[in-house]
C-alpha cells in the first residue's frame, strides 16, 4: 500500500499545471516512445531483445557486459510474443517514469511543474527508451528516493543499477536522505537499504559466478567495454553535451539554480547532488555523450519548476507546451528495418557463420553473427568460409570500406546498404555464443585488463 497511497484520490486539478493530469502526461510519454520505438531498430536495445531471448531460451546471443534488467524484464513479457514484449516493454518504461515523478512530487512538496517538466523533456522522450535502459533506471531511481528510509527502497535502487550499472554512484544520495540527527538511526536506515539492494542484486551475481566463476563479471567487463578499453576514443567535455538534456528549460534552470542557493534545504541538496554525481560520473568515461548525462533530467525539470512556481500557471502550460512540441522537433527516427531486407533475403537459405560491423542486428533477427576482428583475423576467417556483413553507412573498422580492401576480395552481395564479401561453400553458423569484451580482446592477442 506504501507504493500506491499517493495514486489514492489523485485530483491533481488543484495543481499548477490544471487540467494537464498525470494520466495525460503518461498517454502523450507512451504514445511518443511507442511510436518511436515503431521506426525502427536501436543497437542497445537490439541486444537487450537478444538478451531477453537469451534468458528464455529461444535466442542465441547475449552480451555478458549488460545489465541484465531490462532483458529479464522483456523475458516476462515474452508469452504476449516478443515484438508484443518490446512494446510492453517501452510502456512499462512510461508508466514508471511518470509514476516516479508523481511520486517524487508528492513526498517532497515540489512544485507539480516538476512532472510535466521532467516527462515532457525532449530529451527525455527521444532518448528514455530509443537504447532501452535509461528510463527505467531513471524511473526505479526515482521511486527508490520515494521510498526511503522503508527497507524496500533497496529494492528499486537493486532494479536501477541491474539496469544500468552506472547508478550505483546514486548511492551516495541515501547518505544525505538518512536521518543524520541521529548516528545510529542512520546508520540502521543506511544498512537496511544496502542490505535489501545487495540481496536484490544477488541472484545476477550467483548466474555471473555459475556461469564464469566470478560474481561480478558482468559489471568488469563492462567497466573494461566501456572505460578501461576505450582510452584511444576519449572526449573532453563539452557544453555541447549538456545543452540537449536542459534544452529550452536552461535559462529556467540556471535561473533555479540561484534560486535555490539562496536558501538550501534537503530538497535542493537532493537535486544538486544528482546533478553533481551524474556529471562526475560523464567525466570519469572516456566516451562522452549526452545521454550519459540522462540523470540530470531530474534536477532540470526541478530548478526550472521552482522558477516557473514564481511566475504562474499560464506561463508554466506554455513552457510545458514549448517542450511537448520541441520533443516532436528534435525526433529521432530510429534505423530503418529495410536496410536488412535484401541481406536478410540473400542468407536466410544459407545458414553461414558471419562476422558484420553490425552483428547486433543480425543477431537481433536471429542470424547468429559475430564483431569483425582485427583485419588479419578477418583474412583467415575469410579463407576459412566465414562471411563477412559490411554495413556501408558504418565506417568502423575503417580498413573495411577502404577501396583497396573491397577490390580485393569477392564479392557474393551488394546492394546500396550491404557488401557481403566471401566464398562459397560457406562454414555453417554457430549455434550459440556468449559474448565477453575480455574474452574477445584476450581472442585478439590484446592484453587489457
């Protein structure tokens, strides 16, 4: 009842945001991702699908290096039909994420422009559930702050880093929300979570040591995927980075922001300390992007409420309005499906063994496919009857659209998406295969870590 007592007579017509209810703001975030998500194919989330086949048995892929949540979740939802679970999967996201929100609001007393703000972020929508995680590892975040000091707030915060490692630096938040007046009610409220989120996680890290030895292979080897072996691709930071998740609330925020500084409190602690956390997390990781900046969208749709709650409703529905339609602006399409078409069509009576810049998708379809190797291993799988996929709008590796490479291999395919380079009589497909970042590297003759 803990969970859903603040849903319980919900009249949200009182609030600053009138008739703009939470089951609106839920029915424009699911219909927006949902049709998102109907474009198209998203790498991340073509190998969370895989995964999810993977634990049900049907599939023949799996990317060790991921966390397994929202694969296990899509798992579940596989009796409904696995292009049904995708869809049930991105709803599931929605309704977390405005639940999350609504609750958030309710617990702490912010401002209702809040939810709005948050769930209409363009950002938000474009990217919450295009590569599968950050919604619902936003949302179980959210519900986790929630719930605290209650026990089951370990629960979700279990949930949130089992769908994206990287939360695991919000656990630093529960430090500051325990009840530091008194030591040992504190460290009672701090231990209780910690031990319910390391008994949440748990089962994931039984399966790693079942399955490798090690309880917490997973979680090295995406540290090894993601940082430790991507010191060659390291980006500095960039404004550039932050600018689209804050998009057209910034001057709100940064207005909020001194706002809140004039007089702090717990909440405006809360809010500066998942910004604060997030960002040191981006500038840890060699790779930067935007979405790694996901968890700030929490403080933004916080610091531009405190300022829009000074100004009035009307010109809050108008900026919430601004963000709705800037969300449709800012759309990104996802990869069309027709690129897979005639290459599909081509192997579907084959069954080779194949290696592709974008394995991911094959794999996604079910043709069991591997990453392209250096290109003196890609020479000996060639002799040996693998085929090689070459995506032509992906130039990495890049010696596999070079001219001279192209020429002097045979070519079995092309059409205006695909080469596919090899010789027949083909080498028959693997069954299965588990993927490991080590594994591959240690396969390569790279010593990494």
């Amino acid at each position: 009842m803990i969970l859903f007592k603040p849903f319980i007579n919900m009249d949200i017509l009182r609030d600053g945001m009138g008739k703009l209810s939470v089951v609106l703001l839920f029915v424009l975030c699911s219909t927006f991702m949902l049709y998102q998500h109907s474009t198209g194919l998203s790498w991340d989330f073509s190998v969370y699908v895989s995964g999810a086949r993977w634990f049900a048995g049907e599939q023949t892929y799996l990317e060790i290096a991921r966390p397994p949540m929202s694969s296990i979740i899509m798992a579940s939802l596989s009796p409904f039909g696995w292009l049904p679970a995708e869809y049930l999967y991105v709803l599931v996201s929605a309704i977390m994420s405005v639940g999350g929100a609504y609750l958030l609001y309710r617990k702490h007393g912010l401002p209702f422009a809040f939810v709005p703000l948050l769930i209409l972020n363009p950002f938000f929508l474009n990217t919450g559930t295009s590569v599968g995680t950050e919604a619902i590892a936003m949302a179980t975040l959210l519900f986790s702050l929630y719930l605290f000091p209650s026990p089951i707030s370990g629960v979700f915060f279990g949930i949130s880093f089992l769908s994206r490692y990287p939360m695991f630096i919000f656990a630093a938040v529960f430090l500051v929300l325990a009840d530091f007046r008194a030591p040992k009610k504190w460290f009672s409220q701090l231990a209780k979570f910690a031990a319910v989120a390391l008994i949440t996680i748990s089962p994931w890290l039984f399966w790693n040591f079942i399955q490798t030895g090690d309880p917490v292979f997973s979680m090295v080897d995406s540290y090894t995927h993601n940082v430790k072996a991507r010191g060659y691709f390291e980006f500095n930071p960039s404004l550039e980075h932050f600018l689209p998740v804050s998009n057209i609330l910034t001057p709100f925020v940064i207005f909020g922001v001194f706002l809140a500084l004039r007089k702090p409190g717990k909440t405006e602690l809360l809010f500066f300390l998942l910004f604060i956390l997030n960002t040191f997390s981006y500038l840890t990781t060699p790779h930067k992007e935007s979405r790694y900046l996901f968890l700030i969208i929490p403080s933004v749709a916080y610091f531009s409420a405190v300022v829009l709650k000074t100004v009035g409703t009307g010109v809050t529905s108008v900026v919430a309005l601004l963000c709705a339609f800037a969300s449709i602006s800012f759309f990104q399409p996802l990869m069309s499906p027709d690129a897979f078409s005639g290459v599909r069509g081509f192997l579907d009576a084959k069954d080779c063994a194949t290696i592709s810049n974008v394995w991911v998708f094959f794999d996604y379809y079910g043709m069991v496919s591997k990453p392209v190797p250096p290109q003196w291993m890609v020479e000996e799988q060639l002799e040996e009857g693998v085929l090689l996929l070459v995506y032509k709008h992906t130039a990495e590796p890049d010696f596999i659209l070079q001219q001279e490479f192209i020429t002097s291999h045979p070519v079995l395919y092309n059409d205006s998406y695909f080469y596919v380079f090899g010789k027949e009589p083909c080498q028959p497909a693997p069954e299965d295969y588990m993927i490991s970042y080590r594994w591959m590297l240690a396969s390569y003759g790279i010593e990494c870590c």
